[in-house]
C-alpha cells in the first residue's frame, strides 16, 4: 500500500527548505534563510535568521550545519529540528 511505504532521501529543491521555520530542544527558534552548498552540490549548512521573539533574535543570521534526513527532516516538512538547545548556541557569533 502507497501509504506504508517508507520514505527515505530524495532530491528535491533548495525552495523545500529555505523559509522553514527552525525549532531548538527546547524551543521555537527561526527560519532557514540560504543554504551553503559544498562544490560537490553537497548541503552543508544552513542559515538561520532568528525570530525577533527570541533573545538576541534582531542580531543577525547564524550558520548550522545541515542535520536533515539523520535528524527526522522530511523535503515536505515546513519546520526543521536541530539537535541544538539554548545553551549551545548561546555564545555563536553572526554570519558575516
């Protein structure tokens, strides 16, 4: 049955992820703005503009690495999970 059968990587486009929101281990964070992509066309990270709700949240975009597939990301998702909590991103630095 179509319905039972497992999902697993497929390609899909840069447009299924940029504008999903972000969440944290213990909270809502941001949403994806860019991608980086290696010159393999391989996804390596991701950039994360935090919500303005969220302390510091009007200081700039943050760069993670993509966790994806590995981490329950799905390309029909509109939200993604980082394996991240407030206290290891507390001392990231802006994007330049």
């Amino acid at each position: 049955m179509p319905d039972q059968v497992a999902k697993g990587p497929r390609e899909w486009r840069a447009t299924e992820l940029i504008d999903d929101y972000v969440n944290l281990k213990d909270t809502h964070y941001g949403q994806v703005r860019d991608l980086i992509i290696s010159k393999d066309g391989e996804l390596k990270a991701v950039i994360i503009r935090p919500d303005i709700s969220y302390p510091g949240g009007s200081t700039g975009h943050y760069v993670y690495p993509f966790f994806g597939y590995r981490y329950g990301w799905d390309p029909g998702d509109h939200s993604c999970d980082l394996p991240l909590g407030k206290t290891d991103i507390a001392g990231l630095l802006p994007y330049a």
